[in-house]
C-alpha cells in the first residue's frame, strides 16, 4: 500500500471535480446482534477525555439506525450529481440487495412529496420495504424449522461478493465504450467540456454489528470458537462449539478472496463496527484487515452516540478526496493472524503447505487441500523449531502518521487510540460538546 | 524637461502607440516603412524584436497594410483541385 | 514571449475564459448578490441541494463534515481536516472556503479569543437539513399534480421532444437571421424576441441607436454566435440569467424566481405538478419559461405543468448528463487530418452552425461532408468566434469512433491551425504609449520602480533605457521623474 502522499497545503492543487461516485453499503442485520446493540451494557469508563466519559452508552436499535444510514445516504447523494447507492442486506447465513429494485419491480412510490428530493424519497422508502420484507423472510424461516439458521453468522462473504460482482458490471472494460471513458483520451487541453462520461468510482462500506470476529474468533484468548458444524455434518473437534461468531466453513478464505479482488480493484473497503467497546472488547480483525488491506476505512463505535456526525466526517469523502486533501483517521493496530484451514483457529503461528499455501496450525504429513505428501520425519524438527518462534506482541497502536507540524499534541495520548482517529478528523477535539455526544436532529 | 546636451539626468518624453507583434510581422512593418518616404514614415522608434513605436494616426492603415501582405502570402488552394 | 505554444492553449490566458463551468452566468450573477438575497434564497431547500453541490468538492465536503455539529467550523478544525501546516496563514484557509463564503454560507468572524471561526448561515443549514432529512415545509421540490389516475399524460420522450423543438426553434430563427441560409423557421413569440435584444444575443441592424428597434428584422451578434457555440446547458444558464435580470429587477421577487429555477432543477422527468401550489409566487415567470420549452402545459391554463428534460437537467452541474440518451445524438462529428468533416446528422440547427465556420461541399440525407478552410474558419472569427470556441464545439460533438485513435482527440495539426488562423487576425497589439528615453542609468531605475508600483508600466527596454508608460499616467511620472531629476543633480 503506498503511503499517504506528504501533506500539501497548496489549495490550488486541490481537485476542482471528482468523478461520480458509487457507495454500496453491506448492512448487517443480524436478529442476535441488533438485539445486543440495542440493550448496551454501561458504556467502558474514558477518563482521558471527561467530555466523552459524561455521554452515556447510546442503545442503538435498527430502525434507529436505519434512519440515520438514510440521512448519510441522501447525504452521499446530495454531494455530487450522478452519485449512487447500492445497499445489501446481511442477515445470518444470506445477503440480499435491498436497493436499487430489480428492474421488474414496481417503479417505486407513485407520487413524490413536495418537501423531498425524488431520488431520496425513492431510495429511502425502497431500503424500507427491502428490510420489511427481508425481516418477514427471516420470521418465515424461523417459523418453519429451521431454528439452527438464526446462529448462523451474518453472509458477509455473500453480500462482498455481490457487490464486488456488481462493480464488476457497472464499470465498463476493454471495449469500445471503455475507449470513451479512458481519462487519456479526455486530456486534450483544447477540450475543456469533453462529454466522456467519467469512470465513477466505487467503493464498499461494510456495517458490522455482530459482535466478535466474523470470521472464527479473534480474540487474543485462547478459546477459540470453531465453526459449529462442517458443511458435511461432522463436528470438526472436540472443542467447546459456540455458533455465534463462528463462520461456516470457508469464510476465512471467500473473505479474503474478497479483500484481494477488491484490493486487485482499487475498492476501498470502509469498515464501520458497531458493536462497542463494552459489548465486545476485541475488533474484528478480519474486517480490520480488508480496511487495511484495501486502503479503507476502519472504525469501531464507542457506543456512545454521534452516530450521524461519525458517518458523515468519516466516510462520507470519496476516495478521490481521501489522503488528498482530506486527512483519513489512522488505522488501529490490524491484527495480521490468520486462520487454520484445519480447525479454523486464529493463530499467531501457522504451518503453511509449500505447494497450495494453505495454512494449518500443525504440520502434517499430508496436505488436507492438495493432498501433498511431507517427509514424515521432518514433523517433529518443525515442532522444534515452531517452540523457538517468539510470539510477536501485537502493538496497541500503529506508529501515529506524522502530526502536521505544530499541531496541538497534548491531547493526543500515547495509548489513547480512539481519540487519536477523531483527532485526525476532528482537530482538537475537546471542544465543550465533543464530537463523541449524540447528536441531535433540529 | 532636458536641460541642455550636457545634462546626464535628461529625460526625452515622446507619445505615440506601441506596438506589440512576432518578429516576422515586425518584419514586414520596417519593410514597408522603408518603402515609405518623409512625412509618411510611420516608425517613430524601433525598439527590439518584437516592439515598435509609431505614429498614433497611422494605425488603422498599418493593421490593414500588415493584413494584406499577409494575405499576398498565404498559399490558397485551388478549389478545383 | 510573443509566440505561446499552440498546443497547450491551457497555458494561453485568453482561453481561461473558454473554459468555464456551464453555470457560469449564474455564478456571476450570484457572486453580486447580497446577503439578504441568499437568506430568501435559502428559505428553499432546493436551492441549498443545488448550491451545496455547485461548490468544489473539498468546500463542498467541509459543508457536509460539518452539517450536523452544533458547533462552528473554527480555522484550527479546516486545517487539521486539510492536514494543512498549523502556520497556513488563514488566508489560505479562507481561500479553500471562498466560495461558500461568497455564496454566504459561511460568515468568517474573529471569537473572544481572536481566533477566527466560520458559523454557518442558518437559513442555510437548516434547509440544507431538512433537504436530506425531508422535514422541510417550503414544497420547494414541487408539489405533484391532483390529476385522475387514468388521465392521459405524456411521456419522457414526448416531453424530451417538446423541450427541445421549443429551444432549438429560437436557436434556429438566430442563425438562420445570420447567415441568410434559407430554411423554414418560426418566429419565436414577442417576449423571446425582446429578451434575444436586451440581452445583445440579436440586434436590429437598421437601429444603430437601439432606441427604436425592430424585432422582426433582427440579426444575430458576435455575442450571438458565441452562444450558439456553448454547449446546451451554458445556453439554458445564460438565457435564465438575461431573464432573470431583464424581467425581474426587484431582488425579493428575482429571489423567488431564482428559487423556482432551482426547484425546477430538482423535479422529476414525467412527473407533472401543480404550478399554483408549487410556486405560488412565480406563476408569470413560470408562464414565460414555457416559451422557452422549460415546462409543458397541456392546456395554456391549466395548473398542471410537466417540466421538460431542460428544466430538469438544469442542476445536474454535469456537462455530461444534460445530454443523458441523446448523447450519441450530439456525437457526430468526424475530423480528418486534412481537415475534412463528416456530420453524420441531419439536424438543420447543428449543420447551419457548421456553416458558420466550415465549407459544406456535400449533403445527404444524414451526412455533411465539408472542409474546414482559411476562408470561412476567418470569415467565422470575424463574427466574433474564436478559435477555441470553435475547439471546445468540435471535441464536443465528436463522433465515438474519434475516441478510437491515440489521444489527443483533435489532431494537435488541426489544433495549432486554427489557433494560427486566430491569431493572424491579430498579428499586432496596439496600445498608447508615452515614451521615455534615459540617459542616466540610476534614473531609469527609480522611474522604473515607480511606474511598476503604480501599474503604469507598459514595457522596459533596460539595455537601451527605454521606459513605455500608460498614457494617463504621464503627469503623475514626469512629477516623479523631475523631482528625482533635482534630487539626483544636487547630490553632486
């Protein structure tokens, strides 16, 4: 990933347009974890900063938060012409598009309303109808059988798919069209209003809610919760199994596959984690780590409301004003571990197959992916020389971005991670209202 | 404003209209104030390559003398060609 | 210094003027308004949607960042969002926000302790709120039409039709009254006629005074041309301005039009409206943009009004959008490298304006071949249109299969040429002058000085001490020189 380029201050280097833009929003709705968020044990004391330790833990629940993703989203519209949404619904175990409609679906509400932008109003009442109905298919599943469904992990392999599938086809490729739109072709000078459209820009914002890591644990404790039943029906060992958190089998693998085609794809993969800080103690670091690998995003709630505020300071630039001009919040710690194909562990060392690069947390005389055979004998010497590996300590922080010279540094703490990503965004941040309280709509 | 030849800090003040051109057109300009004789030279000061200083009141007749030795020299294809 | 290089006009000053956003008329005509104005202006949520986004991204997203806090944008919170250096001065800081600040957004004011904070118009944020929220109660995204369900209405094409049949008759009357080409046009009604006159598009030539003027012998001007050259939503930004300053000189009521253009600007392609309930305060300027092709109203009284596809597309800020479907329409063009054009169209409007500047040899049914050539490339700049006009027209409206070849889209040889062509009609600059010659090396100097301090300075010819000064400031530099004259003389 290349650094971000040294801050310029020269406005004039400022870009005077941006392409269009497309958001496409990946919601998890999970039953289980709306029903944690929603009833949020007292907020973690802050004694850093008194301002935010005064707000109380926020409950957040869905309808709630849906209200606010739409004023974020009409935002995101509002902000260039030609901008767009898309936006999937994860729930536990599938993914559905909930807008735009599939184009044989009725064409929206019949009458716009005098006081509301067309395009908002088609957006907003289609998110709700789409999580309406999404809503009653979960009660349908649950009502016939079927009660394992709900422990599921929410699809967020699914839903990453489908949208990366969906920039696949709105963005043209090699062909004629693609002629049109190759920015080369628009610098003649001579041409100041070439009508080639723009390339929109695409990127993904994924909204976690489920506590714990999506995929498998990802906690520094060693207890690992695996996934709770193979696709084939066999239980994988015999470790306590705890369905929530877990991921079916593959999810490590179909993620990361994501990651590197969005990587591949230059789509930034924003990342807003809802669960706080007293809900669950530990990121998620898998979707820690498509942020970072994918140059997006990351940011975990301090369950505290300002909500709105966040959503628009944070995610609303598109990645053409990101780095440059606009500061981004600096990543927290990403956690590099990886997943065993074998038990699905977390692990901080790992035994990788020559051949297939496939990773386990023992050596084995034989691949389970490729089948390739080992020499037995160098098993134990692998051991030996797996016991001298030191455990690498996972810094709390990454090194802070160089501070612009002269900036107010008193407030930002060594271990005061939090505070340090709002600072980047916020400037001084101790403000007599805070930036970390609600906020309320007049 | 000079006072006498010997004065080192005299200044001469001359009006007229300057002209700004390439070099090529300023070219031509000197070449047709060459061809001209006495009160009708138009050229009050050659300055350098690219101005000239001349009468205010032969402006209009140099812009359109310039435009049509220009035009003497501008290749036009035959349309029947 | 004389001779820019041709290929990069950019760098030339005099094409910074070519190359302005569609909706430059009306951010002049903003940029002169007070600031009660924009507070009438903001009553509209609309509006603010619309201005929000005609800012400049960074502006634009610094708005949105701050949109919901309670408190104000301080110079300290710009700067660490910019990661600007904390010793920027606030100059630049206040040159990122210029134009929310022009646009009275923002209302830039020193706090208690000397530092300079940015509290946002409340009119302003509060609509801009409510436009996204859609709690707003000014109906200033329209209010649909009351009609029966099975009411026959038209549809998007029909409508796209209408609109641009309206426009492109009074651009057709135009050319067509400057070139003499004989094709039948319809005269547009009284109030287009006049507001073509006031707003020097078209003059009556047999009426040099303009006390009298015929509007029916009207002929098209160089300002006239240029127009026709735009593209179509600089064209609908500048006929809106004319009428907006012809028609409606009182500010409160211009506001209100003002406001129902950009409402205009928000509706939806289709949809019809009810024009009393919708702009209550606008209903004879609404009348007059039907003349225009803005809006269509099925019966001439009714309530009921559909805007058209050039109303709707008034805000998009988007050159590319404007044209939407009908952009293949406009791509037509082929030009070779020796200068032969190919229109593959068959619109009477779009060839009379290549008749202004190219040679039509041939005419089919949908194609014109023609040759761009000295005589009528110059015969065209005459009229007033300049070479980069014609530039920006012709990489406009080229065809698809042009975007085949390697970059540039026009060949640089075609380019240059034209530029060529442009300046050999202006080969001399002419300026009065008054100059002085030196003798005295320290002298030339100082007056040297002087007259650059002053901006009297035309030109400085060092090596031979020649000093070209502006006319007008002849006395105030001879004042200056005699006076050193003395000094100078007595230091001896």
């Amino acid at each position: 990933m290349a650094p971000p380029p040294p801050p310029v201050t020269d406005y004039k280097s400022y870009p005077k347009t941006t392409p269009p833009s497309v958001l496409l929003v990946i919601l998890d709705i999970h039953p289980l974890s709306w029903s944690l968020l929603s009833s949020p044990p007292p907020a973690i004391p802050y004694p850093e900063h008194p301002a935010i330790d005064k707000a109380q833990a926020t409950p957040m629940t869905l309808p709630d938060f849906v209200t606010l993703l739409m004023v974020f989203l009409n935002a995101h519209l509002a902000s260039r012409w030609g901008n767009e949404v898309v936006i999937y619904g994860a729930s536990a175990g599938r993914a559905k598009l909930l807008y735009p409609p599939p184009p044989n679906a009725v064409a929206g509400p019949s009458k716009p309303r005098p006081n509301t932008y067309h395009p908002f109003q088609l957006l907003d009442s289609r998110i709700e109808e789409g999580l309406k109905e999404m809503a009653a298919e979960e009660q349908d599943r649950l009502e016939h059988g079927d009660m394992k469904t709900l422990n599921q992990p929410p699809a967020m392999v699914s839903a990453l798919t489908k949208a990366l599938c969906f920039i696949n086809r709105i963005l043209p490729n090699n062909s004629n069209s693609a002629a049109l739109v190759d920015p080369a072709a628009t610098q003649d000078p001579s041409a100041p209003a070439s009508n080639a459209p723009d390339k929109p820009e695409t990127r993904i914002l994924v909204i976690n809610s489920t506590p714990g890591a999506n995929v498998s644990t990802a906690t520094s404790s060693n207890e690992q919760s695996n996934a709770e039943v193979n696709e084939n029906g066999t239980s994988t060992n015999g470790n306590s199994q705890n369905g929530k958190g877990g991921q079916m089998r593959g999810g490590y693998v179909g993620l990361m596959n994501c990651v590197f085609a969005a990587q591949k794809a230059k789509v930034p993969i924003d990342v807003l984690s809802l669960p706080p800080p007293s809900i669950d103690a530990s990121p998620p670091i898998f979707l820690q780590q498509a942020a970072h690998l994918t140059e997006g995003i990351y940011w975990q709630w301090n369950g505290r409301g300002g909500l709105l505020q966040y959503l628009h300071a944070l995610y609303l630039p598109p990645p053409s004003l990101r780095h440059h001009p606009f500061a981004v919040p600096p990543q927290d710690a990403v956690g590099f571990r990886a997943v065993c194909f074998c038990h699905h562990k977390t692990l901080d060392i790992g035994f990788v197959c020559s051949v297939c690069l496939s990773i386990f947390c023992e050596p084995r005389p034989v691949c389970l992916m490729c089948k390739t055979r080992f020499p037995i004998k160098s098993i134990p010497t692998l051991k030996t020389l797996a016991t001298y590996i030191e455990h690498i300590p996972i810094p709390d922080t990454v090194p802070p971005p160089p501070i612009p010279k002269g900036a107010k540094t008193h407030q930002q703490n060594e271990n005061n991670k939090r505070e340090r990503a709002k600072g980047a965004t916020n400037g001084d941040a101790s403000g007599t209202g805070g930036r970390g309280e609600p906020i309320e709509i007049d | 404003m000079s006072s006498g030849y010997e004065d080192a800090y005299r200044v001469k003040l001359t009006s007229g209209v300057l002209v700004t051109c390439d070099s090529a057109a300023k070219q031509i300009l000197l070449h047709l104030d060459s061809m001209r004789d006495g009160p009708y030279k138009f050229m009050i000061r050659d300055v350098d390559d690219t101005h000239m200083m001349i009468k205010r009141e032969y402006v209009e007749e140099i812009k359109e003398l310039l435009q049509d030795e220009l035009e003497k020299n501008t290749y036009v294809q035959d349309p029947n060609l | 210094m004389v001779q820019p290089s041709f290929s990069h006009p950019r760098s030339d000053p005099s094409s910074s003027s070519t190359s302005t956003s569609p909706t430059a008329a009306l951010d002049t005509f903003l940029d002169n308004q007070h600031q009660s104005y924009f507070e009438e202006l903001y009553k509209s949520e609309a509006v603010c949607l619309c201005i929000l986004r005609s800012l400049p991204p960074v502006c634009r997203h610094i708005i949105l960042h701050n949109l919901w806090s309670h408190q104000p944008l301080r110079t300290i919170d710009i700067k660490s969002l910019l990661q600007m250096d904390i010793q920027v001065s606030l100059q630049d800081v206040d040159e990122v926000m210029r134009p929310a600040i022009n646009r009275k957004i923002l209302h830039p004011l020193l706090n208690k302790k000397s530092k300079m904070i940015y509290p946002s118009n409340d009119a302003f944020k509060k609509g801009l709120r409510n436009a996204l929220t859609g709690l707003g109660t000014s109906n200033s995204f329209g209010v649909p039409f009351d009609r029966e369900d099975d009411a026959d209405i038209p549809d998007q094409q029909a409508l796209e039709t209408y609109g641009e049949d309206a426009f492109e008759g009074i651009l057709k009357y135009m050319v067509s009254s400057g070139l003499g080409v004989g094709f039948p046009v319809a005269r547009p009604q009284m109030e287009v006629l006049e507001l073509l006159l006031i707003s020097g598009l078209m003059v009556d030539p047999s009426d040099p005074s303009g006390q009298n003027p015929n509007l029916n012998r009207m002929t098209i001007t160089s300002k006239g041309f240029q127009f026709l050259l735009e593209d179509r939503q600089t064209q609908l930004w500048e006929i809106l301005m004319y009428y907006l300053t012809a028609k409606e000189a009182n500010s409160e009521r211009s506001a209100v039009v003002l406001s129902m253009f950009f409402s205009l600007g928000c509706m939806q392609l289709g949809q019809d409206y009810s024009a009393s309930r919708s702009f209550p305060g606008a209903l004879s300027a609404l009348n007059d943009l039907a003349q225009y092709g803005f809006i269509y109203r099925p019966a001439p009284e009714s309530d009921q009004f559909f805007p058209t596809h050039l109303a709707t597309a008034l805000c998009s800020g988007d050159a590319a959008a404007t044209r939407g479907q009908d952009a293949d329409e406009k791509r037509f063009l082929i030009l070779e490298t020796n200068y032969k054009i190919y229109a593959y169209t068959s619109n009477e409007l779009e060839i009379a304006i290549l008749n202004l500047f190219v040679d039509i040899r041939i005419r089919y049914p949908n194609l014109v071949v023609g040759k761009l050539d000295r005589k009528n490339v110059k015969s065209a700049m005459e009229k007033g249109i300049s070479a980069n006009q014609i530039i920006s027209y012709l990489s406009s409206h080229a065809h698809p299969q042009m975007y085949n070849s390697p970059p540039p889209l026009l060949h640089p040889t075609i380019v240059d040429q034209l530029h060529l062509w442009d300046r050999e009609r202006n080969r001399l600059k002419t300026e009065d002058t008054v100059m002085l010659e030196f003798f005295s090396k320290e002298l030339f100097e100082d007056t040297e000085k002087e007259a650059k301090a002053n901006a009297a300075l035309q030109l400085s010819i060092p090596n031979q001490k020649f000093l070209f000064i502006e006319p007008q400031t002849k006395a105030a530099i001879t004042e200056f020189v005699k006076e050193r004259q003395t000094q100078l003389r007595s230091g001896f």
